[in-house]
C-alpha cells in the first residue's frame, strides 16, 4: 500500500485587497457624519444648549433693561409731580433745580438705551475716573424727591475723597438698584440708608446699609438668582441683583451681603480691587 501526499491548495481572486478600500472608505464616512453632526447626537445636543442659553441670555438682557428703564422713568415721576407742586407755589429756583434733575436722568436713561447691545448679550466696560462722591452725588441727586416721598434719610457715613476707575454708567445703574432695595426694604414707615465708602487694604469698599425689615435666611442663597424676587410687586423682575453681581465681576470686585438681620436691617457691601482707587 502506497500512501501519496496530500495536496490542499486555495485559491483566491484577489477580491479581499478590496476590503481594505471598503472598510476605509465607511471609516471616513463614520468621521465625516460624526464632525458635522455629532456622534450619536451629542454635537447636535451642544448646538441647542448653546442656542437656549443664548435665547436666555437675551430675554435676560432685555428685561435688565426693562426693569432699568423702569427705575428711572419712577425718578421722572416724582420728579415732574415735584415741579409741577414748585411752579403752583411760585419757587422759580426749585423748579429750574428739580427740571435739571430730570435732564440728568433722562441723560443717563439714554446712555442706558443707547448701550442696550451690553445689557442684551454681555456687560461690556467702557472705564473712567471718577471721583468718589462726585459718583454718588449723582446717583442719589434724582432721587432725592422719591426719598423724601418715603420718609428716606440718606447719611453720609465715611466717604473717601479719591477717585474710582469704572463703568460709571454700570456703576450708578447698580448703586441705584442697591438704594431702591433699601427703600423698599424700609417700606412706607421710611428710615435710614447709610452709604460708606473707605479703603481696605485689599479692596476699595462702598457700603449701603438700611435699617429695614432684613432678608431671611432661608432666601440669602436664592436672591442674586435671575427672576427671583421677595417683592410681591408685579414691576419687580428679580432683576435687580443678578445685573448688579454681574457688573461687579465685570470690574474684578465682588459683591456680598456683609449683614442682615430680620427687623433690623441689610448691609451690602461693593468690594473693588484696590488697584482701581486713586487716591
């Protein structure tokens, strides 16, 4: 018996070489449509994120602006109902006084208008020197009718004499929206706000304090949220401190709720780098 070897031998036509093409080519097309639309959605999740916060940010803006426009056309109010009580009485000099007053508020209303884009999408600073008191002369100035109105005293505690670099736009819009937190902290009782404004070592501080009903403590974590608001007022958007906190980061500073206490009273407090004080 003769055992003959065994021969196996396997043919092929060449046709495998073309799985490499094949299996490059889906590669490419998996990369493609995974850049351009995003693997397994995320991509198309990451567009409609930034498209809401986007739309956020805008019905945001615009409602700052709102809620600021309507701060000031308060102050026009009681500031045209004034003149108008001067003209009756005969005191020429007052009413000259008090229609100055409402220049300078429909001045700085159009400032407001005019940079809506910044309030609309994202605080921009454009900066000067200020001096300090010249600053908050001119926010309470036109307020002064709508605190005399609520039986609202404003002292002078300590205020430097140097200057402050600054949005000063940003910076009255956000001392006001403080002032008028007070007041309505006082209520129609009226009361005190006392203003401050000294150097730390670190920081450059203006402080406003009242003597009002205080913030409970359960809300302190919730009030500088957008639209969240302890006023049962339907011209109150919650608007107020979210602005204010933001301009304060927009300038490197902070702002803080030094102390509050119920019935007694809130101090807020403006902390800037002290490289932005002049003395």
């Amino acid at each position: 018996m003769t055992l003959r070897e065994w021969n196996f031998q396997l043919e092929s036509n060449g046709a495998w070489k073309f799985n490499v093409v094949v299996i490059l080519g889906l590669v490419a097309i998996i990369i493609f449509y995974s850049v351009k639309y995003g693997f397994l959605g995320i991509k198309l999740r990451i567009e409609r994120d930034k498209l809401d916060y986007s739309m956020r940010a805008l019905t945001m803006g615009v409602s700052i602006l709102n809620h600021s426009i309507k701060n000031e056309i308060q102050k026009i109010n009681y500031l045209t109902e004034k003149t108008e009580g001067f003209i009756h009485a005969g005191q020429t000099e007052k009413s000259l006084q008090a229609i100055e007053q409402i220049h300078s508020v429909s001045a700085h209303l159009l400032s407001m208008v005019g940079r809506i884009k910044d309030k609309a999408e994202d605080i921009l600073l454009s900066e000067s020197q200020i001096e300090v008191k010249k600053l908050l002369a001119e926010v309470i100035l036109p307020m002064q009718p709508l605190l005399e109105s609520r039986s609202v005293e404003i002292i002078w505690k300590q205020v430097e004499a140097g200057d402050l670099i600054c949005d000063t736009i940003h910076m009255k819009e956000t001392l006001s929206n403080l002032i008028h937190n007070a007041m309505d902290a006082l209520g129609s009782r009226g009361g005190i706000i006392t203003l401050q404004a000294l150097k730390a070592k670190r920081y450059f501080i203006i402080e406003v304090k009242d003597n009002g009903v205080g913030i409970p403590k359960d809300q302190l974590t919730k009030i500088f949220e957008p639209f969240y608001t302890t006023k049962k007022n339907s011209h109150n958007y919650g608007l107020g401190l979210p602005y204010c906190l933001s301009v304060m980061r927009k300038h490197g500073g902070k702002l803080d709720i030094a102390e509050t206490e119920m019935g007694k009273g809130t101090t807020v407090i403006l902390q800037f780098p002290i490289q932005r004080y002049v003395d």
